[in-house]
C-alpha cells in the first residue's frame, strides 16, 4: 500500500490565521488531524472591515503559537511530515508574507518540498477533504473577494465560464450589513437578521440577469439596498426585511445564473451527470446552500458542500491542495514570492473596469 502523504498547511491571506496537519486516507479524502483558526474579528469590528497593516501585524503575533498548536494537537513532529504548503495568493501582500515566510523557513530548516498554494485552489478543492470528489466538476466559488464559476478540469487546470464583473458576493452581503448596520463580518449577520424578516418585502434589482452568460453583477443591488435603507429611518422591522430580501435577491439570482452554468457545464464537458461544488465562505448560507440543493434536484445533477468549517479560510484546505500538489510533482521552489492576483484560469479575460464589453 502507498504511503499516506502527510503535510502541514498554513494560511495568512487576509484576517484568518491558520494552521492544520493532514493526512491522506484510504477513502481518498483527508484525516484532519489538526485545524486551528485564529479569527481577527475583534481587531477589525471597529473598522468595519479587515485593516492590511493590522492583519498582518496579528499574523505576526499569532502564526508561531497556532503552527505550534496545530502540530501538538495533531501529535506529529515536524519529521514526519513529508512537506510544507502556505498560502501564496491571492490576498494581502503584508499578509501573504508572514505565512509564506515561516512556511518556507520550516521547510528549508526539516528539509521538506514547499508548496506554495494558490488561496482559490484551496477553496476549490476543500470538499475533497470529506467527499470524494471526481473531475470534471463544476464549481461556484463564492467568497470576500471572488465570485466564480468554472470547470474544474484537475488540480491546476481551471476554465472560468463566469464572473461577477463588480462586487464579490461576499463583500455585497459585507457591504449590505453596513449599511443596515447589522455588524461585523456581515455576512453571517445578514442570514441571522434575514430570519426575521419578509423577503418579498422589498422587490430588488437582479442586475444583468439576462445577459452575459452566467456573468454576475452585484452593484445595481448594492446601491437599491442603500437607497431603501435610508427610508427606515431605524425601523428594526424594515431593516430585517431589507435583509431578508437582499438575501432572497441573491437566491434569485444564484438560482438562475447557476441554471446557464449547468447548461455551459453540459456542453462542453459531454457530462449529463457531474458533481457541482459550492465552495468559499459565502457556501456558509444555509438558505443559499437550499437554494441550490432545490436546483439540483429540478436540473439532476449531485451538489457537494464543503463542511461549514472548511468554507471560510482555513488551513485544513490549504494543506489539501498541497498533497494535491505533491502528488503530482508540483513542488515549488523555495524563492517564490507571494501574488496579490492569481486567477485560477490565468486566460479568462479581466471582467472589471471601463471598456468591459457584455
Ligand atoms: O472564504 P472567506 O472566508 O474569505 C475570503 O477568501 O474572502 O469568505 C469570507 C466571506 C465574507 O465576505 C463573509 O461575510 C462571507 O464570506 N460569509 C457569508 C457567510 N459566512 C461568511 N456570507 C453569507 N452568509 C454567511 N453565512
Ligand atoms: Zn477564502
């Protein structure tokens, strides 16, 4: 039998500073042994959202005792594991650096390969950790600062079908707890005070619906939702039904940009049976991830979640793409530096900014 590929994961991309050890299994999926998060929330409460240099300078602070931590809890020596795989982007540069750094430092001082993962790559693959997950799928990836579908056609080879072409949805849900002043991280507060309200309340935008594909587009809503919720005056009643629309808007659209995804998916892929993952924090939502399950069902295709501890930012992922990695003689040298953008599929055109054509 194979030896069982063992790694230490680390992760400092933005507000999350995390390290896990894991082990491959024999149901091809993971043994977590270790998966330790420390938040920053309480560093950016105040702000309203993360701060670079005060991320980075927590990361700082934390990331010795967390690797260390991650390691007694998992009960392996750094000799036993056989590499070292930190986050090298997308993100905070500042950020990036920390994890990056001591990654490499560990490795270079055990003698072990390093891998630098890409942050998306992490996200991509982590149902794998629990799931056994056969390519090609189709993935949504939907976080703080990425909104994507793609095929994922194995690990490094990613074709986008869509985008959103403004606001991640992570920052729409981020952005409309601010300006209902729902608190901080915004997401999880919009589906807690969503419960309280009526969705049909409020009939939204659903911007570029019938356009572009399964492009999205987030800012019309952004901007209806600022311009309802200067009209409630503090009601809490038209605030919780201000969210609960948003939220529903966000379903809306989901539901129906997913349903051309599928259709892209089915054509050029051949597949009429295919696995659909919906991966990154905002997979969190449980009415999203309803939304979606109900979608499954209509079009007849399996839908595969990553458990609601590996949706937001965590090592365990990390630590997963690099035995990937590994596996198939990635390895990277100890020199790379950390990128501030780094697309999955490096062709897929650049859908922000003037002269975007739809
Ligand atoms: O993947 P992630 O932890 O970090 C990035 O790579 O960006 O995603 C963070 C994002 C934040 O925008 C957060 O508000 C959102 O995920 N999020 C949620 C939920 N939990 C986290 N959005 C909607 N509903 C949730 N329950
Ligand atoms: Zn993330």
């Amino acid at each position: 039998m194979a030896k069982k590929i063992t790694f230490l994961g680390i992760e400092t991309s933005c507000d999350e500073t995390a390290a896990a050890v894991i082990r491959e299994n024999d149901k091809d999926t993971a043994d977590v042994l270790s998966n330790i998060v420390s938040s920053q929330i309480e560093e950016h409460k105040k702000f309203g959202g993360v701060v670079p240099e005060l991320a980075a300078r927590a990361h700082l602070e934390n990331i010795e005792y967390i690797i260390d931590t991650a390691l007694t809890e998992s009960k392996i020596s750094i000799d036993e594991i056989d590499g070292v795989a930190a986050t090298a982007g997308p993100g905070l540069i500042v950020c990036l650096t920390v994890g990056l750094n001591i990654g490499k430092s560990i490795a270079a001082f055990s003698n072990k390969p390093f891998i630098g993962v890409n942050h998306l790559e992490g996200h991509a693959l982590s149902p794998g950790l629990e799931n056994k997950i056969k390519f090609p799928y189709l993935l949504l990836l939907i976080s703080g600062g990425h909104t994507q579908f793609l095929i994922v056609k194995d690990i490094n080879k990613y074709e986008q079908l869509g985008t959103t072409i403004d606001d991640a949805l992570g920052e729409a849900f981020d952005k409309t707890a601010k300006m209902l002043d729902l608190g901080y991280p915004g997401g999880p507060k919009v589906e807690k005070f969503a419960k309280l309200g009526d969705k049909n309340f409020f009939n939204l935008p659903e911007p570029i619906i019938n356009r572009s594909g399964c492009n999205l587009s987030f800012a019309g809503l952004k901007t209806a939702v600022l311009r309802e919720s200067k009209k409630i005056n503090g009601d809490d009643e038209l605030k919780f039904n201000l969210a609960a629309s948003f939220q529903n808007t966000i379903n809306k659209i989901l539901f129906k940009k997913t349903k051309v995804a599928v259709k892209m998916f089915r054509e050029k892929t051949n597949k009429e049976s295919f696995q659909f993952i919906v991966a990154g924090g905002v997979a969190a939502n449980k009415t999203i991830r309803n939304n979606l399950l109900a979608l499954s069902n209509e079009m007849n295709f399996e839908i595969v979640y990553p458990n609601l501890k590996f949706c937001g930012d965590n090592a365990a992922m990390i630590a997963w793409a690099g035995i990937q990695r590994f596996k198939k003689n990635m390895i990277d040298k100890i020199d790379i530096e950390g990128k501030s953008r780094w697309p999955l599929d490096k062709n897929a055109p650049y859908m922000k900014g003037p002269g975007l054509k739809l």
